[in-house]
C-alpha cells in the first residue's frame, strides 16, 4: 500500500475487491457456491488475492445479488446471469442515446457543417 493510497479511500472505491467470498455471500444472503456459479457463468470476475481466494467488490456483489432476486424467482442461474448482462447493456444504450439527443439539441438548425 502506497502512503498516497490509504486503505480508507480504497473502502469508498465501488470496486474494490473488499469481501472474501464467505464474507461476500452473507452480505447477498447466499451460498458461496452461488457466487461461483455467477462467476463460472461470467457475470462476475472476481479478483485472486496473493494466495488464489477470491475477493468481490461492492459493485460486483450489486450484480450478483440481482441476478439472485431472478433466480429466487424461478429463473435458472445462467438465464438470470444473461438477463442481467442484458438489462445492463440497455441501460448504457439509453445513457448513450440521452447523451446524442441532448448534444443533438445543443446544435442551433442549419449550423450543419457540409
């Protein structure tokens, strides 16, 4: 750990692979068996520690614990694991499409280079 950055300002990053994997399936409510099963599906990647454990970010137990809400409903591992790749691909083309429209609202009419 460098002194520039100090293990505080680590907790606060959203991905910072903070939790063990025992400790990140009882903050989702679930097996760490589910956690693998998400991770072989590659939903999420968790990061190796020095000594091979796997470690999970905030971020990625967001992911994982949606995916659980869906497989809690009926709907297999690896379809709920697509779903929720998915919904996320969605989501970012409608913050693109947002982000065009408002640029395309910014332009004034027949400035149009040509």
């Amino acid at each position: 750990m460098t002194a520039d950055t100090p293990l505080g300002g680590r907790l606060d990053d959203d991905g910072y692979p903070a939790y063990t994997m025992g400790r990140a399936a009882e903050m989702i409510g679930t097996a760490p068996g589910y956690l693998r099963a998400v991770g072989e599906a590659r939903l999420i990647t968790p990061l190796r520690s020095e000594g091979g454990h796997r470690r999970y970010s905030r971020h990625q137990l967001r992911i994982a614990a949606r995916a659980r809400e869906l497989v809690d409903r009926g709907t297999p591992t690896e379809a709920a694991c697509r779903i929720v790749v998915l919904e996320d691909q969605l989501e970012e083309s409608q913050r693109i499409t947002a982000e065009y429209r408002r640029g395309a609202q910014a332009v004034p009419e027949g400035s149009a280079a040509g």
